[in-house]
C-alpha cells in the first residue's frame, strides 16, 4: 500500500483567497537575478569600438573643394551623389564613417553645410568623400 494513497486522487483545494497565480508570474519567481544592473551595457560599451576622424591633406581638400564648386554650377539640377562623411560619438572619442546616397539641394557655405532634397544635412568639415 502506497503511504499517499488517501490523497493522491483528491481535488485541488483552490481558494477564492488568494487567486491563482499566471505562469509569468511563477517564472518570474524563478528568474535570474541581475545584481549588477547596467554591467551588461557597460561592459558592451566598454568594447564598441569606433574610427578615427580621418584628416584631410591639402590635395584631397583641394579636391573635395572642386567636387563641391561643380555641383554647386549643377545645382538646379539636383544632382544625384554618394558621400562618405564622419559621424562623432557622442559616448566615446572618435565616431563611425557612414555614407548617404540622395539627390543634392543645397550647398550652404555659411551654415558649412550640403543639404539633401529631403532635407538631410552634412558638415562639409566631416565629409571624407563624395561621387556622383
């Protein structure tokens, strides 16, 4: 004879007491702890890594100020180019090159800025490159 076998067919006792408990929250019960919150993101962090702003010598400066003077002629014809420039990281020293591909609009010397038909804007100082 089995010592449980007086209860083992009985029905669970619920209670209107305390309401059953959802799994989510069972799990949660049973879930890791993180002690160190942020330690994760910081160690993460710690280990992105990012470019160094590329200097310009004065060939390529001279170059990229040519490009420039020529699609400022074309400008009326929204001109459809490829620039590499510098993103700074606002969290760590030095930052990332990206490139945007768009239709030019504008060429802003006193702003220092090219501007894209749909409104996008680049700082000629951080711009490495542009095709078109």
């Amino acid at each position: 004879m089995n010592k449980y076998e007086d209860i083992i067919n009985l029905e669970y006792p619920f209670t209107s007491k305390h309401p059953k408990m959802s799994m989510l929250a069972r799990a949660a019960q049973f879930s890791s702890f993180a002690a160190l919150t942020g330690y994760d993101d910081a160690i993460w962090e710690k280990g992105r890594l990012t470019d160094k702003k590329i200097e310009l010598g004065e060939d390529e400066i001279i170059e990229l100020d040519s490009k420039l003077q020529e699609l400022d002629q074309r400008i009326k014809e929204q001109p459809y180019i490829v620039v590499t420039y510098f993103i700074k990281d606002n969290k760590k020293s030095g930052g990332r090159y990206d490139t945007y591909i768009g239709n030019l609009c504008k060429i802003d010397t006193l702003d220092g800025t090219i501007m894209f038909t749909d409104k996008k804007k680049i700082k000629i100082t951080n711009i490495l490159d542009i095709n078109y």
